[in-house]
C-alpha cells in the first residue's frame, strides 16, 4: 500500500517527502496507523551515513506509537483499535538461542534481528522502512501493548527505544535499592536513565556536560548533578558509584567516568559515536576489578515489562512535540545537545 513517508536519498542530502509501499499483510501481521513516532540519535547517525552501511532511501524512526488498522487471521493477541508501540526490531530468527531466551535483539542467525529502518527481513523487504510515516506493517512478536492514558501517548513514543535502551542495562547489571547510579549525557536516553534508576530505587547521579541541565535533572529524579567538566565536582564522585551508564553519542575520555566508580563497579556503554573513544587507562580497570561493557536495546518480553512498569509507576518520557516538516531541524538541535529531552513527531502533520 502506498504510504506517505520522510526519507533520506542520500547521506547528505535532508530528509524530504517521500511514497513508500508498505506490503499487504500477513496471517501474523498487524498494520499499525503512526500517531507519533519519538526521534532517537540513532536516527540521526543512520540517516546522515555516520555509521555506514546505510541503504538509501531511509525512513527512519523506532520508537512508535500507533492504532491498530488491521489485523491477519493468524493473530488473536492484538485487535482493531488497540493501541500499540513498535520499536527498534521488526524481525529475527526466533529459533536460536538468545531469540529463545527473548533477547532478540542479540539474535545469532547470519541477518541477526531486522531493525525497524535500514535492516533486512528474512525472505523480504531487504530495505525497511521505519516510523517518518503514516503507517506500518509488523509481524505481531513484534508489536507492544500500550496500557498508558490517552493523553500520554506521545511522550510514551520514546519508552521504545530510549526506554528499553535504559531499562535493560540496569535491570541487567541490579540496579535498585542500595545502589548508587551514575548517568553520563541527559539527552533522550539519559533522561530516560535518571527517570528508571529512580523508580527502581537507586541513588541516581545525573553527569551533564550542560550547566543548563541540573535543575532539570534533579526534576527529573535524579539525587545529584555532577557537571562532568568540572574537575573538582568530579573528584568529589571520585569512587563513589556502583554502576555508570553512558549515553554519550560523542568520544570521549572514559577514564574521567571509570575512576568513579568503586570496587567491582561496572560502566555499560550505549551510546554509539561514530569515531571510537581513545582507549581507557587499562590501570583504572584493574586497580578496582572495574568492568567496562556495552548493552543493545532490549528484548521483546523485556519491552512489554518495562512498559507495563511505565504505566503502572506514571513514567514518561519529557518530550517536545515537532511536526513532521521540522525534522531536519531537530537533528540540527540534537546535535548540540539542544532538546529537553526527546523529540517526538505529532504525524497527523505528515
Ligand atoms: P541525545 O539525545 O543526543 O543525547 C546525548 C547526550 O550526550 C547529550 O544530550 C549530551 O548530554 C551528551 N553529550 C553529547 N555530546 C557530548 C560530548 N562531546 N561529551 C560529553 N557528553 C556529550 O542522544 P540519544 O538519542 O540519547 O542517543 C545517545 C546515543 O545512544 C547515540 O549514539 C545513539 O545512537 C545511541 N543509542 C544506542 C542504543 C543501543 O542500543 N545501545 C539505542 C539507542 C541509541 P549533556 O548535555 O547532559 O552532557
Ligand atoms: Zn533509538
Ligand atoms: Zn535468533
């Protein structure tokens, strides 16, 4: 079905009006109507070709939230008019072991998962297209159910990415009660970090390049702002936290934030720059028995509990509304970390 859409042709060129086609559906498909779909960083790195590999043109988008058009005849968990989410993977091969396990995004088949945009399904579309667009047809593994109040659908958009991005790390690494938290970079996933560190009990202490932000980031729930530039603040953190997540979508010196942590203490990595970070002192590692390590959005059933936990606890997302024409704008803004906190796209404006 043909479908309004924005799209890159190119690396450089901005994103612009275009028709895709979105296939007929399956017996396990849902077609999705998009009411709002959350702009991540990631979207950003892909569409400008920072990380490569891109096929052109590219929709992107993987944090939707849509109504239910459609539905095949093989799918008895999702109806009419229900409200659901779509996030990051459309696709995998459901029979290895990590896919068994409901970590899918860490799938083991030669293709891996099929992401939302830019990634490739099996005996399909070796293209996809994400959520720059009216509609979507997704197998139903990989539609959630929203449970929020109307009124907070837009800014439940980027629970789907930048949500679950934040929510698997700490539940991972026991982030709770008793532990103290560091966040590095309160942009989209980093404000989603503060919000889910301090609803699952942890001591959060938000680290921000930005002066601007801690107010902000004490509203958000953090405990403590540490402005990262400061040398001083920092070294009072000095050995102070159990466990870091960093969001930061730049390289950037490491050390600074390992020699925060205590004993044992770990930093997951999920910010993706598109040059390396200069290699971390290996003396900062071993002197605590430090772990350094990284985390990929999450899994499907682990999407759907934080979700749930979401509406259950009240938590959003803080976002700024756009419409679909202000895209290229926004990631001129995301760029200097001018967003409080996640932009969503309104696509009754498409
Ligand atoms: P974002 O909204 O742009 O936030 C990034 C934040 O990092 C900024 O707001 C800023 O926070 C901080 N920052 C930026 N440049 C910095 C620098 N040079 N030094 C120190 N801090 C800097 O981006 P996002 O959407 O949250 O995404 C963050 C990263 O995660 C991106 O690389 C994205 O591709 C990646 N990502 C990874 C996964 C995964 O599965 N691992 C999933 C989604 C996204 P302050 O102003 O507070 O310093
Ligand atoms: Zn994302
Ligand atoms: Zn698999």
């Amino acid at each position: 079905m043909k479908t309004k859409a924005y799209a890159a042709l190119s690396a450089q060129s901005p994103l612009a009006p275009y028709t895709i086609d979105r296939r007929a559906i399956g017996l396990q498909d849902v077609a999705i109507d998009i009411l709002y779909c959350g702009v991540c960083h990631s979207d950003l790195h892909t569409a400008r070709g920072e990380w490569g590999g891109v096929k052109f043109p590219c929709v992107p988008g993987h944090e939707i939230v849509g109504r239910v058009r459609e539905v095949g005849n093989g799918v008895q968990d999702h109806k009419i008019g229900d409200i659901v989410g779509v996030g990051c993977m459309v696709d995998s091969c459901r029979q290895c072991h990590s896919c068994d396990e409901g970590l899918e995004q860490y799938c083991e088949s030669p293709l891996g998962f099929a992401g939302t945009y830019n990634g490739h399904l099996r005996g399909g579309d070796a293209n996809t297209y994400g959520g720059y667009s009216a509609a979507i047809v997704v197998d139903r593994h990989f539609v959630l159910k929203v449970s929020h109040r109307a009124d907070q659908l837009a800014a439940v958009a980027p629970l789907l990415c930048a949500g679950i991005t934040t929510w698997s790390p700490l539940r991972h690494w026991g982030v709770g009660p008793g532990k103290k938290v560091g966040i590095v970079g309160i942009g989209g996933l980093g404000h989603m970090g503060v919000k889910l560190a301090a609803a699952l009990g942890a001591h959060v202490v938000a680290l921000t390049t930005s002066e601007t932000k801690r107010q902000a980031a004490l509203d958000l729930g953090a405990h403590e702002v540490v402005i990262s530039t400061d040398p001083d603040q920092m070294a009072k953190c000095t050995t102070q936290l159990d466990f870091i997540l960093n969001t930061v979508a730049a390289p950037h010196s490491l050390d600074a934030y390992l020699t925060l942590l205590k004993r044992d203490g770990a930093m997951v990595l999920v910010g993706v720059p598109p040059q390396p970070h200069p290699s971390p002192m290996v003396f900062n590692l071993i002197g605590q028995r430090r772990s350094l390590a990284g985390s990929l959005i999450g899994g499907i059933a682990e999407t759907q509990e934080m979700l749930d936990f979401c509406a259950k606890h009240d938590i959003v997302s803080t976002i700024e509304m756009i419409k679909m024409s202000e895209i290229n704008e926004a990631y001129d803004r995301m760029i200097k970390s001018d967003v409080k906190y996640r932009f969503v796209i309104d696509m009754a404006s498409l």
